[in-house]
C-alpha cells in the first residue's frame, strides 16, 4: 500500500501529458536525458525539469555514469508501486506508439555501437577464448554451482561485479526477480545495456561503479557473482570483502577465474596483474571476508584453467563450512 502523502505526490506528478510519457518511456528501458529529448521532441532544460518531478515523487529513479545520467522507472520504494499502475494503465495512442518507434531507434543506434566494438575487437577475443575450456561449458557449469540450493524465495537479487558486456547478467537474469550489473567502462555498460534490450530482459540493469566501493545497501542481493574479473584487480581481497558486506544471510559468492598459469603475454598485452589464482589464496579471502568457502568446481584446459569458487554467508555466526565437491 502507498501513504496517501506519497500518492497524492506522485499522482500531482504524473498529472501531465509529458510526465506520462516519459513514465511510458522509461518502463521501457534506461535512457539519458538527451536520448529523451531526442524522442519528445522538446527542450533539454523542459525535460529536465519534468524528470526531476517525477524522480522527486519516487516515480522515476536515477543515476550518473560519468558525465551521462540516466532514468528508468523506479524498481524500490512506494512510488515504484504506483509508477508500475500508472504505466499498467495506459493505452497507446498515436502519441506513445511514435514515442516507442522513436526509442526502438535509440535501441537499434546502441546496439550498432555495440556490433561495431564487437567487430573490432572479436578477432582478440576469440585469440583469448581458444585458451581455455569453451565458454559454454563455463556457463553450464556457473548455473549449476550459482542456483545449486537456492530455492525460489532466495532469487530475488542478482549482483555481477565487472559485468563487462552483460553475458553473466543475461545467463542468471531469467532466474532472479532483479537483476544489476556494476563496470567502471561505459563503453562496456553501454554493450551490456544493449544486450540485455536484445534478450528482453527489463528487470535486467547496468551501473557505474567501482567494485572496492559499491554504491549499495548491506544485505542486499542473494547472489553475487565476479567473473573473470579478480585477475585485472590490484585488490583482489578488498573486492570479496566488499562483495561479502552486500550479501545476504544465506546468500552466496561465485567467484569464476584462472588456476595459476604462466602466460606472461596475458599480462603484457591484456594488463592482467595477477596469472591465476591458488586455490589456497582464494579460500583465505573468503574467509577473511567472513564467509564460508564451499562447493569448489575445476574446468581443466590448455594452457588456462578455470575454477568456480563458490561461498555463502553464514546465517549466524559459528555456521558450519560447506562441503568442498
């Protein structure tokens, strides 16, 4: 239920055909001001100003990448529940069915962006993938590790740390109520945001963030994944702890990486700081971040070899350790 404070702020709010547009607009998908501006067809300074309506009455939320801000139709709070019925409730006219074909466009420029990075850089990416056991297999076996145990009630919250291009989002996100993918790049977050609009996958989210300093509640998400991502941190340590502060109880950490390696080149050429990681290593991490190192999964290949790591965090203190598979 709503606070009749709260409905009677975001219906004022909503109470104008603009506003209602961009509502519709922003159920859609994440857009920046000067994408919206672009499909309106007014003003920045006037659309500026109906979103910060609208984000005040807790319809919309929002949330800075660099010099860029981006909107999207709020996912928390009483107004989110509010915003949804809004939205629920209107019939497309004239009006909202260009405004949909304009943002499809916006969709197609994004995901020309993306196909462009794609094309320059798949040539490496292949090079890099032929090292180790096929990214397929990597997948099946992170399903099977990440949702082993976790009933129905605890897939609500996904969290992938470094998504990079959204692959990880886009392989857990159909079993999670919410899905959100944090990257320092906007040009990854961009590719990722693309992505997860061709795999229809709205309840799927990207953002700005460093991974040592997650802008994020404690306890908040029942799964946390980091992949292949560690061997590019200089703390390695402080990311799991930070990881750990925002999980639930029960919730686990799956942590996918290299088994130590000696190809120099990956370091030289990919600015890769660590060669793989001893499992020996990993274990006192988790421990030290408070959580209980369990189910353990090794991908042998040639010359790199992939190992799953997976802990949980204990409901209570003194909670006994998984057992290692």
């Amino acid at each position: 239920m709503v606070e009749r404070a709260q409905l009677l702020a975001g219906l004022h709010a909503a109470a104008e055909p603009t506003r209602l547009r961009l509502l519709a607009l922003c159920a859609a998908g994440e857009l920046t001001v000067s994408e919206l501006t672009r499909i309106l067809g007014q003003s920045q300074p006037r659309v500026s100003r109906h979103l910060k309506l609208l984000t005040e009455a807790g319809l919309l939320e929002r949330f800075r990448e660099g010099s860029w801000t981006f909107y999207r139709l709020a996912a928390d709070g009483e107004g989110a529940a509010l915003a949804r019925e809004i939205v629920a409730r209107l019939t497309p006219d004239t009006e909202l069915r260009r405004d949909r074909d304009r943002f499809a466009q916006v969709k197609r420029a994004r995901a020309r962006v993306a196909a462009d990075y794609f094309r320059q850089n798949a040539a490496e990416w292949e090079r890099l993938r032929s090292l180790h056991v096929s990214e397929t297999e990597v997948e099946e076996a992170m399903l099977a590790l990440g949702l082993r145990g976790l009933g129905k009630a605890q897939r609500q919250n996904l969290l992938d740390i470094g998504t990079g291009t959204g692959r990880v989002l886009e392989l857990f996100a159909p079993h999670f109520d919410r899905a959100l993918g944090i990257d320092l790049s906007r040009e990854m977050l961009a590719i990722a945001r693309a992505n997860l609009e061709r795999a229809g996958l709205a309840h799927g989210q990207v953002r700005q963030a460093d991974m040592y300093q997650l802008p994020l509640a404690d306890r908040a998400f029942d799964l946390v994944t980091i992949h292949q991502v560690l061997h590019y941190a200089d703390r390695p340590a402080d990311a799991i702890r930070e990881a750990a502060r925002v999980l639930k109880p029960n919730g686990r950490l799956l942590i996918v990486d290299f088994a130590p390696h000696g190809e120099e080149a990956l370091r030289k050429e990919h600015a890769h700081r660590r060669l793989g990681f001893r499992n020996e290593e990993i274990q006192a991490w988790l421990k030290s971040a408070r959580l209980k190192p369990g189910l353990q999964k090794t991908l042998p290949g040639r010359p790199l070899t992939v190992v799953l790591w997976r802990a949980t965090q204990p409901a209570e203190a003194g909670a006994q350790e998984e057992k290692v598979a």
